[in-house]
C-alpha cells in the first residue's frame, strides 16, 4: 500500500493541472496494479540481491525490475484506457529509479527482507531514521571516499 500511495501521488502531481477528475481513473489503476503486483517485484528484487555477480544483482534491482514493472504498468494503464499523460508517466520513472536505489540501499542493510534474512515490519520501521539518512548522504559519503582513494594513487604514483 505504501508503494501504490506514493506511486499515486506522483501521477497526481505530475498531472495537477489536469484536474482530480481526469486523473482519478489513472489513479485508481495504479493503486490496484501496485497493490497487486508490489509484493512479487519485491520478491524479484530480493532474490536479485544473492546473485552471485553483486553488480549484476544491483543492476537488477535497480534498473532489470522496475523497468519490467514499468512497461507492466504502461501496459494496464494502456488496456484499462486509462493512460496517463507523457509527463505523469515520466514523473513516475524517475521516482521508481529513486526508489529502487533506496530499495537496494535498505536491502543490503538487512531492512524490509522477507523469510530467514528479514525482521520484524516494526524493527525495519524503526531503523528507517538511519536507512534514510545513511541513503541521503550516500552520494556525499562515496564523494569522499572517492576522493581519499585517488589521493592514495596520487600519493602512490608519487612514490615511484
């Protein structure tokens, strides 16, 4: 539900100037599509995470099932004659591509796992603080890293 409540006020900001009215089919078909479907692209995206090529694992996650989910998508929305607008539709790709990156980010931490590799709902709720603070300053973190890891080749090369 969590997902299809922000998948649908994505569509609905990205098609504000259409009106509640023109948009509420569009958001309807996405609220049962991705209530449906939810659990099974997330199942997809776990399995993806024990692959044994960790890039290729992440690249599934992130790009290999929310673009199946997406054509999925445009599809229903397509065979419901309730297609949404070019803009709305390209709203929702960038948000599922961020929320994939997020998704794979809390993944590797053990959060929002089902079976033997999960915890409980409410202990992922709780750490959610951490998750999300630890993915808004991921791109910052690797920055850094990156720059102290080519500090050590210069100093490396220096040497020689």
């Amino acid at each position: 539900m969590l997902s299809a409540t922000a998948r649908s006020i994505v569509y609905l900001a990205a098609m504000a100037r259409t009106g509640l009215k023109s948009g509420l089919p569009i958001v309807l078909v996405e609220i049962v599509y991705v209530t449906l479907t939810a659990g099974l692209y997330a199942g997809m995206q776990q399995r993806a995470l024990g692959f044994r090529s960790r890039l290729f694992g992440n690249l599934t996650v992130v790009i290999g099932v929310p673009g199946l989910a997406q054509i999925m998508d445009w599809l229903i929305h397509r065979a419901t004659g309730a297609a949404a607008p070019g803009k709305a539709t390209l709203a929702v790709c960038v948000f599922a591509t961020v929320s994939a990156l997020f998704h794979l980010h809390v993944m590797r931490r053990g959060a929002f796992l089902t079976g033997h590799s999960g915890r409980s709902l409410l202990d992922d709720f709780r750490r959610m603080p951490r998750l999300m603070a630890g993915f808004v300053l991921a791109p910052a973190v690797l920055l850094a890293t990156l720059g102290a890891r080519l500090a050590r080749i210069l100093d490396a090369e220096a040497a020689i």
